[in-house]
C-alpha cells in the first residue's frame, strides 16, 4: 500500500542541505494586454514557457503572477485569433516594471484550437488538466491518491476491490500510464485480493494530470482504453523542509533549491496497525499493511529553455490476513511483499530551424511476492524503456510534425513453492523486446478547423508481430467559446504477462475507437458531452477447466463498448466553491480470458455518477469538501443460476467528507487535515466467492467480498518550514 501521506502534503519535496545553497525569491510580473485598437483584452494566456508560472488576462486586459526564474527569461502571450506574441525578460533581484502589452490580430490562425476528443484538458494550450495536485488531495474520497480522484471523473467504474482505474468497459491493463512522455510498467503498488491497490507516485511531482479516455496521439501506444499523461513539475520553487505525522505514519522531506539546480529526498514510513487496533475490521489482519519508501528528486535547467530531470524511488510494503474461505467454511491466510524500484531521466532542449528534443530512459524493478497459505508464489519483472521525440513548428501557426521511436526490453518470471520444504520451479518466464516508432502532424486546416493525423507502428518479439495504427481527429471552433472534435483510430496491446507466460501463441489485441465530443468552456465554467463507441478483436481466451495449458488459448475475443459521458465543472457561480458533476453511460459486453461467451464484464457499471465540491471559508482559514458517488449494479456469475455473469450486485453508493485547515506552528505554515469515507456507513459489496464444492444438501456457500472497514478516517498535520516567506493564510487554496 502506498504511504498516505500523499493525501495532503502540499508538494512539500525536499532537497539535500548544502552549505552553499541560497534561497531563490519569487518575481512578480503584472501588466496589461491591449489589441491594436487600444482595447483591452480578457482571456489572454500569459506564461513564462518552460515553468508552471502564468496567468490569464482578467475583464481589464490585466494579469499579474510570480515567477521563480532568474536571468534571461521569456513572456508568452497567446489568444484566440490573435499572433503569439513573445517578450523578452531580463529577470534580476527586484521585480520588472508593469508591462503594458499589445497583441495583433491574426486572420490566418486557426484560433488555438486543440484536438480535445477523449481528453479532459482545461486549456487550449494543454499546460494544464482538468485535475491539478491540489485537486487529487482535495477531492473527498480519493485518499490523496491519482486513480481515486480520476474515478470521480465520466468513463469511469469505481472497482472498490482493485482500487484502480476502469475506463468504458476495458479492463484496469487497458489504461497506459506515462510519466514524463516514459510509459511505466508498474504504476500501482502490490495487492491481494479484495485489498484494493494504490497508485505508486505523490500528485504533487506533477505539474497536471491529463487523462485522455480514447482517441489519444499516436505518441502513445500499449492502451486499448486509456491514457494517464503525468507530467512532473520543473525546478522546486523554492528551499524548505516537510514534516508530517498522520493518524497511519510519518514523514520527512528537504528541498533546496539553486539558481538553476534543486535537489529533493524524502523519506516517508506508513503502518496502519495502530489505527487498525482502534478501528473495527472486516478483516482478520495479521500484520496491518506497513510500508517504507523513498526518493531523490533532481532538476537542472540548461540553456534558456532546456530541462534535465532525474527522479528515483523505492518502496518496500508489506501485510498478512485471513479471508473466508466459502469451500471450508473456514479462513485462508495470505501474505504480500512487494518492493519496487523506479528510475526516470528526461531531458528537453530546443534545436535549430524550429526543431526540439524531447528523450528520456526509464528502468524498472518489480518484485512481488505473495503467500497463500503454505504456498510461495513470486513474480519478478525488470525493464527498460527509452524514448526520443523530435518536434518541429517552425511553419508557425498552420502546422507541427511529430517524429519519435520507442524500445522496450523486459524480462518476466515466476516461480512458484507448494511448501517451503518443497522445491522451487518455474511457472512461467519469458523476454520481450518491443520496438515502436511514430509520425504525427497537427494542421489547420483553416481559421477554425483543424487536423491531427498520425500513425503508430510497433513490433513484438515475444509474439514475432507487427502492427500498424492510423489515428486521426478533427476540431472545429464552432463558437467563440464552443469546439466541436471528433476522432477515430486503431490501438493495439500485447496481452498481460499472465497471459504470455502461459503462451505466447497470441495476437496483439486491438480496439478501434470513434468518438464524438462538445465542449464548452467560459469564466471558469466547463462543460462536455462526449459520445463514443470502442469494438475489440483479437482479445485472448481461455478454457476456464485449462489454465495452465497452451494450446487452450487463442486470439479470438471480442467485444464493444459503447456510451455518453458528460461533465460539468464551475468554478464561477459560488463564490470560494469549485464543483464538479460528471455521468457516464456504458453499454457493453465482451468475451476475454475465461468468458465463455459475449457478456457484461463484471467491472462495469451501465450509470455511474460522481459530484465533488469544495468551499473555502476565508475566516476559518478552513476549504471543505465533499464526494457523492453513485455505480449502478455490477454483474457477478452465480454457478447456481443458468447463464453467465448473470448475477446483480447492490448499487455502489458512498459519500466521503474532508477538510482542511490552514495555520501556523512555530511560525510555519502548517495543515491539519481530516477526511473519513462512506460517511453514511452504507454496506457496499464488490462481488461473491463461491465453494468450488457443492454441500451434500446441494447448496453453494459464498463470502461476500466487501471494504476492510464500513468507513476510513485519516488524521494528518503537514508542516512546512520555508524561511523565504510567510504562507498568505487569507488565501483560497488554488
């Protein structure tokens, strides 16, 4: 289980001390925006590129924000029918004067429209996402984690006993994960069954995060429903040390920061066996998840605009329990370790004629060790990615191309011990080597039409196949605040590792995607509706009675999903309240694995609705949250019934409060956070486990499969310790 204390830390990295290290004091950049007539201009994007830092123009053609950068520097001003207008700054000790900006009108430019079909973006510019940091550790419910605060968004099923993300009608390996433009092969922490998983990775190393639902680039491959495009942050903004205690552990963290350079680590230890003895559970622990990990952050900028990033974690977790078991009538004990390490290195520069470098390496080491009663079962994955991508939008406002190659090596294996006196043998190894290479331009097509066309081919050692994966989407600003996107493509995956250690007799399996979207978005207000329909071919099956032999399995699955999704956010209308409201409406079937036939998975839900709010309450210093979810029921398979997956379990009803509040210790700026789910204690079930055996009354017993505990409350104080200057208490969390 991933350590908590991500719930709230606030992006409270920390760096190694250094004697020589000097604090680094913010700039402020203010000024106006003007047209050619003089007027004012709302709505103009102001940012410094390359950073996190920026505004946007208020009803007077006003802005005004702070920025870290020191030395030559650049303002970018962009608008909807106006030129890109580029200043540049000379950022020394004290703070520029007001700039009074103009921007000219551009009869050519297709108004910055942005191919949005399938992805929640809350910017034209794609800076940021419709999740930030602080929206993840703020959404009630989410316990701080990616994947929770993401299931509080349209195309997806909550699936309590996963705990991650199932996105219109695909399995939890149907979504990618990349970090930095570097797909990872791990992103979620070890699990047992009926123990949800959580993802590995803090929301506050990142800048935003873009969930794309389908119809993503060609840039990413490996994912049959969806994309999660983590992007970390630059250079920490400034020198200060974390400390946090939680009601489930503790934490460490120290960041310095240089010129150019900072350095992060932090230590973080998790052991939830003192709340567990306080706290009823469901489940006979026999050691309470504990976990302890660790990391180191660099960053160094080089050049004007170039980044070298390198981050490295590791994380080491473990726990025991008893579960029912519905054949003996009895308990099974199973135990879980897991340790995992991470290495991530990018870089990005900007080259000559228009073009830019974006390339990176990844390695990985999984290690997953379960113990279902006597038995020993490991799995061990190591792998290494690396990638280069070369852009170039030197043809200015009317078209970008997009060149870039990607390799992957992994080696799998798994052994398994009946009883520790027994031997160990292999259950399954193998090596993959899959190299992928793609081309994408993005065209406009005119002043409000434009085009992204692309194409992804890939091969595959371990399956000795190829494919190739046209992509295309169009957007039409069909309204000064309106777009209108369409797109449509073919995404491949090679099957999941249990899969292929049984037999790699297999085919990529494949999904084609066509979807259509409507968006609107005006003073903080955003609203889509999104059609879509995915069909499937290729998905591996099985026999159910073989699960171990290889000639059982074939390539020959299929399956569609189908529905409307529909988000509304508003920021505007109450004062210091942010809320959002987001349905999905999924029909679908599919035979995979050990589906006899076409049916409904079990992880879907046809209605799943989500609302989330947040209040700030200036005078308490205090922002307040809630989460009303609600899943329509799932289906299960009832050996005792005709059919398949025929079963219905209860709805999936929760609602989860938070709150925070803003204050000082000592002097420093510090949070006490609270948060407890399922406030109303409703008796949420995930699934039945049926006895393989039937009673010699010809009954069937069954376990329901249901949360550890009715609720989870989580105590935390975050302290942070920044010498530069006081934290502005006054001040809506943003």
């Amino acid at each position: 289980m991933k350590p908590l204390y991500f719930l709230l830390l606030l992006g409270l990295l920390a760096s190694l001390p250094a004697a020589q290290a000097q604090t680094v004091a913010t700039r402020l950049l203010q000024g106006t925006v003007q047209d050619e007539r003089h007027q004012p201009l709302p709505g103009v994007n102001v940012f410094v590129p390359g950073t996190f830092d920026g505004a946007v123009t208020d009803s007077v053609g006003a802005f005004r924000f702070e920025t870290t950068q020191t030395g030559a520097a650049t303002l970018q001003l962009s608008l909807l029918g106006f030129q890109t207008l580029t200043v540049p700054l000379n950022l020394t000790a004290s703070s520029p004067a007001a700039m009074q900006l103009r921007l000219r009108t551009d009869h050519h430019q297709l108004g910055g429209v942005t191919i949005t079909a399938g992805a929640f973006e809350a910017s034209d510019e794609k800076r940021g996402a419709v999740l930030r940091p602080l929206d993840i550790v703020t959404t009630a419910g989410a316990l701080g984690d990616v994947a929770g605060a993401l299931n509080a968004l349209p195309g997806t099923t909550r699936v309590g006993e996963e705990g991650k993300l199932f996105v219109r009608g695909g399995a939890a390996g149907e979504t990618k994960t990349y970090l930095d433009g570097l797909p990872v092969q791990t992103p979620y922490g070890g699990s047992v069954p009926s123990v949800p998983a959580r993802g590995r990775f803090s929301p506050f190393l990142f800048k935003g995060t873009v969930f794309s639902t389908g119809g993503y680039s060609a840039e990413f491959g490996q994912a049959l429903s969806a994309v999660v495009q983590l992007n970390t942050t630059d250079l920490a903004p400034e020198t200060q040390t974390g400390v946090s205690l939680m009601s489930v552990g503790g934490s460490l963290s120290r960041v310095r920061r240089w010129e150019r350079t900072s350095v992060a680590v932090t230590a973080d230890y998790t052991n939830l066996q003192p709340y567990y003895g306080l706290v009823p559970q469901n489940f006979g622990w026999q050691q309470a998840p504990q976990a302890l990990a660790g990391s180191l952050s660099v960053r160094h900028r080089t050049g004007q605009a170039g980044m070298l990033k390198v981050y490295g974690v590791w994380q080491q977790q473990s726990l025991a329990l008893r579960q029912p078991d519905a054949t003996l009538a009895t308990e099974q004990a199973v135990g879980l370790r897991n340790g995992n390490g991470y290495l991530n290195a990018s870089f990005r520069s900007p080259l000559r004629r228009g073009w830019s470098l974006n390339t990176g390496a990844a390695l990985t080491r999984d290690d997953n060790q379960v113990r279902p009663d006597a038995a020993r079962l490991r799995e061990v994955e190591e792998s290494a990615v690396a990638r280069l991508v070369l852009t170039n939008d030197s043809a200015g406002t009317r078209w970008s191309l997009k060149l870039g190659t990607e390799l992957l090596a992994q080696q799998y294996r798994r052994t398994f011990q009946a009883t520790s006196e027994e031997p160990v043998w292999a259950a399954g190894n193998f090596r993959e080597q899959r190299a992928a290479t793609f081309a994408e331009a993005e065209i406009r097509l005119a002043d409000r039409l434009a085009a992204r066309v692309g194409s992804r081919a890939e091969y595959s050692r371990v399956l000795g196949r190829w494919n190739a994966a046209p992509r295309l989407a169009l957007a039409w600003q069909a309204s000064e605040n309106g777009t209108v996107s369409g797109a449509y493509g073919l995404f491949y995956q090679t099957p999941a590792n249990d899969l292929l250690r049984v037999s790699r007799e297999l085919r990529f399996e494949r999904a084609r995607h066509a979807m259509l979207s409507y968006q609107y978005s005006h003073q903080n207000r955003t609203l889509r509706l999104e059609a879509y329909h995915k069909a499937y071919q290729h998905l591996t099956v099985y026999d159910a009675a073989q699960p171990l032999n290889p000639q059982a399995y074939r390539s020959t699955g299929t399956g569609y999903a189908r529905g409307l999704d529909l988000y509304w956010r508003d920021r505007k209308t109450l004062r210091n309240t942010d809320y959002w409201i987001s349905y999905g409406l999924l029909d679908t079937r599919r035979q995979a694995r050990q589906d006899p036939v076409l049916a409904v998975p079990t992880f879907a839900a046809r209605h799943n609705l989500s609302i989330v709010g947040k209040y700030w309450l200036q005078q308490l210093h205090t922002q307040v949250g809630f989460t009303a979810s609600y899943g329509s029921p799932r289906r299960y398979h009832n050996p005792t019934q005709t059919g398949y997956n025929q079963g219905r379990l209860p709805s999936y009803q929760d609602v989860s409060l938070n709150a925070s509040y803003l204050t000082r210790l000592w002097g420093q700026f510090t949070i006490v956070y609270a948060s407890v789910s399922n406030v109303l204690g409703r008796e949420n079930v995930y699934g039945y486990r049926y006895a393989s055996l039937a009673a010699p009354d010809g009954s069937v017993g069954r376990t329901a499969v249901t949360p550890a505990a009715p609720r989870m409350l989580f105590l935390g104080v975050f302290v942070s310790i920044n010498k530069n200057k006081p934290a502005d208490l006054n001040t809506a969390p943003d």
